[in-house]
C-alpha cells in the first residue's frame, strides 16, 4: 500500500484506543473520593514522592546501550552488502568488532557491568 | 485452487470490484483503507482474545488444572465477559498523577504495536507495506513502546511503578542489541532487509535448516532476548507479582489497563510472527529436498496457515517457557545479555559472515 500505510496504522491505532477508553468513559459508573486517587501501595500510607533520584547503574547501562545501538545501526548496511563486497568486508567488520569488545571489556573491567 | 485459498487472491478480488463498483481511484483508496483498518483491529481484537484464551489453558494444563471452562463452548468466551468487565470498570486516574502522561502511555503502546504490523508477511503476497527496509523498521518502531512503558511508570507516581518501568527499561534496551544482532545475521545470508525478499530467499529450505549452527544459535538467542523484550517470565521482573504487585501499569484500571494487556499480547505475536518469518520461512510450505508427491500435499495447505501454524508454535515455546523456568532477579538478567549473549551473538554474527562468504548455505 506505500507510505500512505502509516498514516492508516496510526489512525487506527489512535481510533481503537481512543474509542475503548471513551466507551467505557460512557457505560462505566464513576464516583470520585479522596481514598481512589491515592497512591496503590498495599494499604500502608504512601511517604513522599514517587519522584526522586534513583540509582545510577541504570544510566551507566543506557551509556553502554547507546555505544553498542550505534553498532547496530552500522552493521545492518554492512549486512545487506556484505556477500557482494566479500572478504575485505569481513576484515574490516572484524577490526570494528574488535574495538567494540575491548569497550565491553573496559567497561566490564571499571564495574559498569556489576549491579550495585 | 490457489485463487479459492489465498489471502491475496481475494484482496484483489475485492479490489477489483469496488473499482468497479465505485469507478473514482479516490473513492476506491478510500474505501479500501477503511476496509485494511478494520480488518487489522478486527484482526488484532481476535488475536489478543484466542491468545488470552490461550494462554490461561496452556498454563493451566502445565499446572494440571482446568483453566476457564464455564463461560461458552470450553470456556472460550470467558475473555469476552473479562472485556466486558474491564468496560465497566472505573477509569481511575491518581491524585498525583501527570495527568496527561498518565492518558498519554496507552495510546502509545496501542499506536506502536499497531505500527508494527504494517511489515508483516501475513501470507503469500499479503502484506500492509513491503517496505525495502522491513527488518530494520519492526526493530526501530518496536523501541518505540518503551517510552510508554517509562512514561506510565513515572507519571503513576507510584514507587511499584517506577521501579517497574525502570527495570523494564533497563531490560527492554539491553536485550534490544541481541535481538539486532540475531537479526542481522539472517540479513547477512539473504543480502535484503525487505520481508518479502527474506521469505522468498527460503524457498528450497528455511533459514534455521540452511544457515548450519550459526542460525541455529541465532534462533535460540531471538528467541531469548524476545521473552525479555515483551517482559514475559522468567524475564518478568517489570511487572513481578510478588514484589512489585503489577509493576508499570499497576494505577491503571479498566479500559486503560486493557490496553496495556493487548499491546502485550500483540507484542508476542509480533515476536513470534518475526522468528517465524526469519528462522522459519513464513509463509513458505514445508519442504523435503525430491519429494515431490509430499511437496506437492504441503502445497495445498494455504500459506496463511502456514504462517500462523509457525507463528504460534513459537508462542507456545515461550508459553512454555513461563511455567518451565524461575524468575531471574536483575542482577542475573543484566548479567545473561552482557556477559553472555552480547559477546556470543557478536562471535555469531562473524560466523554467520564466514559461512556466507564461503557458500555453505543453500
């Protein structure tokens, strides 16, 4: 169908989510109070925000997420040439995944991998 | 024969009478997506009932159990009255909330799975868009459902569903580069991102029969690294009952919440529906070498069957899954993909390359 298809998947997507949520806003009974709207935490009263820092490995995973995502991004277009160019594409691919694994392997090394 | 059975015969058949029933190329365009959009939310409905249905019998036979079997002929409409209970529901919204992410993440996660359909050869010539990058799309938009999943987490305001969205974060993006890498080494042997290039590439055998133990390793590691990306078990900590009662979507009732449950299922066909194509030949009848009589039987099974057959065999293995294998903890999960299945689908992919390079496959 082309491009066009997007556009359609997005409208249905948004129609179908849309129209369930407005339905059961219709047929469903609401009746507000204070209790509903608190935080669900098994009964026990909720301290403070839910909005704080939380821990860093997280973002030390997002950085080496990214490293390797770029790594991604350049070997699909290798993949798809890679038979018709031949050797010295493997060469080169191998040189290039060679560099990445010695990040791992720093990062693995200076403790970004170990959780807490 | 092959008019009377396949999908593509009778999406021309309707194509070609409502250009004649209708004469204007606008009317007949119009029309037509009207008619595509219904069917793929008629499709995608059914889909997550007979998988929800699914799913509850599947486990309640491992567990020697019943499962639902009063609502309907062996208990196949009860997810229809569970859908009609989550209607009635009240949409609850918390005090705290951010309000607007909080109604925002569901559209997300339906616009994005919905997304991802377009790509998917659902048999012989039948397919929404056959983009020329198709592998690399369904791998770029799938990541898309991930800003949902943080963005219902945070604006819950809900310490269960931070920590849920967190970790489901972390697990969603790490597994994300194994998966890609099992992927490009199917694309390395087809030279084409294009689904329909990779499944016909597969005519005189599948990828996981012709690709040696390179593809073979790939397969196990899809399949792997797809379980944590849909947050299934034994990679399920996002929405770990015991500890974190319902993880990133535990504020949400009702409607919303149905929501986040069908993405969640169509996700798994979607995975599932990948694996098929990739590893085991979509669409394409199974086939031995000169056999001809044989070959010839399997050819008269229609090719959506075949897809969908393949497709759920693969749910199935990763239902199976769930009631085979504990939950890992975080450590241990971020430890499998790091220190296990990123360099080994590395090394994989240079094997792949080597037998390539050598023509070993078929």
């Amino acid at each position: 169908m082309g491009s066009v298809s997007l556009i359609l998947l997005l409208i249905c997507g948004l129609a179908f989510a849309g129209g369930g949520i407005f339905l059961s806003w219709v047929v469903a009974k609401t009746k507000k109070n204070a209790v509903k709207g608190e935080p669900y935490e098994c009964g026990i009263p909720t301290t403070g925000t839910s909005w704080i820092q939380f821990h860093v490995g997280y973002y030390l995973f997002a950085l080496i997420f990214l490293v390797f995502d770029v790594e991604l991004v350049f070997l699909f277009p290798w993949a798809v040439v890679v038979t018709k160019v031949g050797w010295t594409a493997l060469t080169e691919i191998v040189i290039f995944m060679f560099i990445l694994f010695m990040g791992l392997l720093y990062a693995w090394k200076k403790g970004a991998l170990k959780w807490m | 024969m092959t008019l009377l059975y396949s999908l593509s015969g009778l999406s021309y058949h309707i194509q070609s009478w409502l250009t004649r029933l209708l004469g204007n190329t606008m009317a007949v365009l119009v029309s037509e997506m009207v008619i595509v959009g219904l069917c793929l939310i008629g499709f995608l409905v059914l889909l997550s009932f007979t998988l929800g249905y699914m799913e509850r019998r599947v486990a309640a036979f491992m567990q020697l159990r019943l499962g639902p079997n009063r609502v309907g002929p062996k208990g196949t409409l009860q997810i229809i009255a569970d859908t009609i209970k989550l209607l009635f529901k009240e949409g609850l919204t918390p005090t705290n909330a951010d309000k607007f992410m909080f109604n925002l993440a569901p559209y997300i996660m339906i616009i994005t799975t919905m997304l991802v359909t377009a790509p998917l050869a659902f048999a012989r010539n039948f397919q929404i868009w056959d983009l020329n990058i198709g592998v690399f799309y369904v791998s770029a938009v799938s990541s898309i459902s991930v800003i949902g999943i943080l963005m219902a987490g945070w604006s819950s305001n809900n310490k269960y569903s931070l920590l849920g969205a967190m970790r489901s974060g972390a697990q969603i993006v790490s597994y994300e580069l194994s998966i890609g890498l099992s992927l490009i080494s199917i694309v390395i042997l087809t030279g084409s991102l294009r689904i329909s290039d990779i499944v016909m590439s597969q005519q005189n055998g599948w990828w996981i029969f012709k690709g040696h133990l390179p593809a073979l390793i790939a397969f196990v590691i899809f399949i792997v690294a797809s379980t944590a990306e849909i947050n299934r078990a034994p990679f399920d900590l996002a929405e770990a009952e015991q500890e974190l009662t319902a993880g990133f979507h535990t504020e949400y009732a009702g409607m919303k919440f149905a929501m986040f449950l069908l993405s969640e299922y169509v996700n798994l066909f979607i995975v599932s529906a990948l694996a098929a194509t990739l590893f085991l030949g979509g669409w394409m009848p199974f086939h031995i070498g000169s056999w001809s009589g044989f070959n010839h039987v399997m050819d008269f099974i229609p090719s959506s069957l075949w897809f969908m057959g393949k497709t759920f065999f693969v749910i199935f293995i990763i239902m199976w899954f769930r009631w085979t294998f504990p939950r890992l903890r975080v450590d241990q999960l971020l430890n499998l993909e790091w220190k296990y299945l990123l360099p080994i689908s590395m090394l994989n992919v240079l094997l792949m390359t080597l037998v390539a390079l050598l023509g070993w496959h078929g």
